[in-house]
C-alpha cells in the first residue's frame, strides 16, 4: 500500500522538475518503514519492467506496421529507434536499486529523474510514433494524387476515408473486373453493398494511407439515413437466409422440370407433351435462374468466406439453366455497380437493336432538327424498336444467353492459356455445366416423336421463360441514366434508386416474378435474400419519401406501357433518315 499510495503521489505531479521538496512529506513516510521502502522499491521495479515491455512492444509493433504498409519513403520508421526506448528504463532501475535503501533526498532525486528518462521520454518516443500511427494511419493524400492512381496496373481505392492499393489483388477479385471502375474513386457503398461485412478484415494488407480530411466529401442526409439503415439489417440479422423459404423455392423448380419430363415421356397427346410439357420446362428454368441469381448473391446459403466456386449458383446456373455463372457474375456484377450506364453497362448494352436512351449516341445535328448520326443498320432496327421488342426479349432472350456464356468461357480459356499456369480445373467447370444441361434437354427433347413437335415444345419453353427477361428490362427500361459524373455527384443511395423500378405484384404472383419485383431494395442491399426484399421495402421508402428521392412502383402493366411509349418516342425523336 505504501508503494501504491506513494507512487500515485508522485506520478500526478504536473511539474516533474519542480523543488525536490515538495515530494518530501509524502515520501519521508518511507524512511520509518524498510519493511515498506522494500515493497516500494521492488513493485516500482516490477510495475516500469512491465510496462517498458508493453511500451517497447506496443512502439516496435507500430514501427513495423507502418515501415510495412507505407509506400512512402518519408513515412517509414526505423523500428531500432524504437527498440532503444527500452534504454531510459534500464538506467532508472539500476538507478532505482542503488538509491532505494538511502537518504530521502537521494529518493527524491531517484523519483523525479525516473520520470524525467524513463517514463517521460518514452511516452516522448511513443507520442511521436503513435501520431502517424493512431491519428493519421500512415500517409495522408490528397483526392489528386489518389485519382492519378486509376489504371489496372495502377489501381487505388478510397472506402471510408481509407486509401487501399489494389493493384496485386484486382486480377483475381472475385466479383471481376468491375474493381477497375473504381480505380482512384471513392467506393465505400458499393464495397460494403456488394461484401459481407468481416471481408473488411481482408482491407488491411492494403492499406497504404488516409484521404485528406479536407478532401472528404459530406454525405447526403439520404446517404446517411440510407446507411443508417444497412447497418440496422446487419444488426438486426436481416441478412441470414431463412432455409424453409428457400428448400420451397427449391421444390417449386424441381417439380416443373420432372413434369415436363413425365408429359414428355409419358403424355397421351400432343397437347399433353408438348404444350403442358413445354411451358412445365420453361417455368422450371426461369424457377432455378431465379435461385441462381439469389445464390450468386449469397442471398441463400451464408458464404464459407475461403472464396472459391459457388457451386450452388454454379449447379443452378449452368447446370440447370445453362448458362456460364462466371459470365453472369461478370456481368451482372458490372450492372449493379453502374446500372443503365449508357454502352458500359453490358446487361443493358442492346444497340443497334434497341436504343433506350439518347445519350448512347453521338449529339450531332445532321438535318438541322437536332438528330443523331447513325449508321443504316441502326438507323432500321431502331425505327422499329417498339415493335420488335416483346418478340426479341421472349424468343431471344433465352438464346442470346447460351451463345454470350459459350464464347464467354472460350474466350477465357483462350486468355489463359498464354499463361499455363494460370489454368486450372475451375477454368473449365463453365463449359462443364453448359455441357451437362445440353445433355439432359437434349435427351428431353430426343424423346419427342417429330422435328414438328421439338420446334413447338422449344417455342412453347422459351416463351414461359422469355416473362424472365420482361421483368429484368422492365426493372430497368424508361428510368433516367446517368454518365459516371453524374453518378459520383448523387451518390450510391439516390442512383440506384433513379435508375431502378419495382412492380406492383399480388402476393400470390411473389413466387413466378422471383424477387425481382423488389428491384430498388435488390439493388440497394444485393445480398439480402429474397424474402426480406419485402420486409425493407417500406423502410427504403420512407427515406426516400423524406428526402424527396424518385421511387417507382408501378403495375407490370404501367411498366410495360412506359416503356413500349418510351421506346417509340426514341424511334420517332432521334432517328434521322438524312445520313
């Protein structure tokens, strides 16, 4: 007790060089008691032998962090400097040992050069490492020097402040090459929208600094509020898959496929076989694509967080549906991050079959009416839009994904093997599954008596699952789009909302629109599973409503209008027949 009381004494002195008196009357206690003047100077020993370790390792731990990440030769810290801060407190406790059993003075002297060397310098070295450490973490850039770092082979990020180089990781980011949008821009809601919240913890080794305090843009009170909410669902659990909804989306598919299989094998009559047998096919699909874009999404099994294959998105994608899960996760990626882009969002890319905004084409007045330069191929499919539209999207559709996967995954195989080693078994599981889904709906249809009956039976699947891609071009057709500027000035929270529409759906229509219906909730929180869409949507509205955010929600049937008026507008409006 004696060494405690004294040592509080004497530690929350403010001026450590001040009259050696003015220690005397709490420490002269000291010399009456050897039994205490012992414990004193032993657990003074023990007290700064503990904390010059902690110190030393706490300093040397922050030294080698920086000298690490630090990219900037003026931010490294020799971590020997450091190492020496231990010095001052070996020399204070031999100090210690030699003047504990004198004169009070002599402890007088022992206390005020102990803190003076041992304790004051070190927290003097500490403060000065700890200031680029703890406060700035590292280098400070300015918004300038980070958007001169905006190449593949260059690639710098900004998410919440932070500075990361991501140039070794973007080859082989699994979402693909959307990480290079973002290159030398600030990414934090697309990161944390499209990641699990722990993929954080993978940030560090890349961390090379902070952005400028002055650089840092305020949110919008709708970015905030929208923030506010994600971290609510996180935090409330919104975001774990319920497997009792999903195990009965999962029996929904499989009973429309094994149905076609019964008509196709055993139907009494064409009716039966073809028609019933067909549309049963169809369903089936459009069923399994919807899970499987749920599974790419990690919206129905929690991700193992090792990386790899999604194989279930991968059975789903490819093996069922028949298409390369690596091209739509490619691509689909892509659609969320820059949705309706004019020609870079690659889903919603359709020229020069259909134009669906006038800022995909050059601005050049070439009749003196304000129309556009187009070539005749253009010029004719466009004038035509908004009749061949409906029969493009339900019959094409479909096929138009088949042939995009297939050289999708050549053209990839092709890349890689430039570089051997850079092909594995994984590079081939895309033509795998394709391969597989050949096999089982070319059987299918083997069983078909006439080429007459193949043909309808095709037509028939093709249009139940041709309604797939009605709603994926409804979600996003006759909405406002924006250039990358445009979008970086409004924020993630109100582009996404600009750039997206919700259907209108009765609850007994919920299972055939898979989801989709919710496009805005989807696309502000992509991984969180479909039955929660629901659950959000009123949420999302009310920011929006509060912060006077367009939110559309229209019947399948306003949507659809909209966009067939809007597709002949763009016909009547742009296309110019003075070449």
């Amino acid at each position: 007790m004696a060494f405690v009381s004294s040592f509080l004494l004497f530690s929350s002195h403010n001026n450590h060089t001040s009259n050696l008196e003015s220690f005397g009357p709490s420490l002269f206690l000291l010399q009456f008691n050897s039994v205490a003047l012992t414990v004193y100077v032993a657990g003074l020993f023990m007290l700064l032998k503990v904390s010059r370790t902690k110190f030393e390792r706490d300093v040397v731990t922050n030294a080698d962090r920086i000298a690490e990440k630090s990219t900037v030769k003026t931010s490294k810290i020799n971590s020997s400097t450091a190492r020496s801060v231990h010095l001052p407190f070996k020399l204070a406790m031999t100090f210690a040992l030699i003047s504990g059993l004198r004169k009070i003075d002599i402890i007088n002297a022992f206390c005020a050069a102990l803190w003076e060397h041992a304790v004051g310098n070190a927290f003097s070295q500490l403060t000065t490492l700890t200031h680029v450490n703890l406060a700035t973490g590292g280098p400070v850039f300015p918004l300038s020097e980070v958007k001169v770092h905006c190449t593949v082979s260059d690639l710098w990020l900004i998410i919440d402040s932070e500075v990361y180089d991501a140039t070794s990781f973007a080859p082989d980011h699994p979402g693909g090459t959307i990480i290079n949008k973002y290159a030398g821009k600030d990414c934090s809601d697309q990161f944390k929208a499209f990641h699990r919240p722990r993929v954080a913890g993978y940030l560090k080794k890349y961390r090379i600094g902070s952005l400028r305090p002055e650089d840092r843009a305020e949110p919008s009170a709708a970015t905030v509020a929208y923030r506010d909410l994600r971290t609510k669902l996180w935090k409330d659990g919104h975001f774990k898959p319920n497997a009792t909804y999903y195990y009965g989306r999962h029996a929904v598919w499989v009973f429309l496929i094994l149905l076609s299989v019964v008509c196709v094998m055993r139907g009494p009559n064409f009716s039966v076989r073809v028609l019933l047998g067909g549309c049963s096919l169809g369903l089936g699909l459009q069923q399994a694509a919807f899970l499987a874009h749920d599974a790419a999404h990690n919206g129905v099994l929690e991700p193992a967080g090792k990386g790899g294959v999604n194989w279930l998105a991968w059975f789903l994608g490819s093996v069922v549906f028949g298409i390369s899960i690596s091209m739509w996760t490619e691509e689909h990626s892509m659609h969320h991050a820059i949705t309706i882009r004019p020609r870079e969002d690659p889903q919603f890319n359709y020229l020069p079959i259909w134009l669906i905004d006038k800022k995909e084409l050059e601005n050049e007045k070439v009749d003196g009416k304000g129309g556009y330069k187009m070539n005749p191929v253009v010029t004719f499919l466009v004038r035509l839009q908004h009749f061949h539209f409906l029969p493009l999207v339900i019959i094409v559709g479909r096929i138009n994904l088949h042939a995009i996967s297939v050289v999708f995954e050549l053209k990839r195989i092709f890349e890689q093997s430039k570089s051997p080693s850079s092909i594995s078994a994984s590079s081939f599981l895309g033509l795998l599954g394709m391969a597989v889904y050949w096999t089982w709906h070319g059987t299918l249809v083997s069983h078909l008596p006439t080429y007459l009956d193949v043909a309808i039976f095709s037509l028939c699947s093709h249009i139940t699952a041709g309604f797939l891609h009605i709603q994926l071009l409804l979600s996003h057709m006759d909405v406002t789009t924006h250039t990358e500027e445009e979008e970086d000035a409004m924020g993630f929270f109100k582009f996404q909302c600009q750039t997206s529409r919700n259907i209108k759906v009765e609850p007994y229509e919920d299972w055939f629109h898979g989801g989709l219906q919710y496009q805005i909730e989807h696309h502000l929180f992509p991984q969180l599973p479909r039955h929660q869409l629901i659950v959000v949507k009123p949420m999302v509205e009310e920011i929006c409503s509060q912060h006077g955010v367009i939110y559309r929600d229209d019947t399948f049937t306003e949507a659809l209008t909209g966009v067939l008026r809007n597709l002949k507008e763009l016909a009547w409006a742009v296309v110019t027949l003075d070449q």
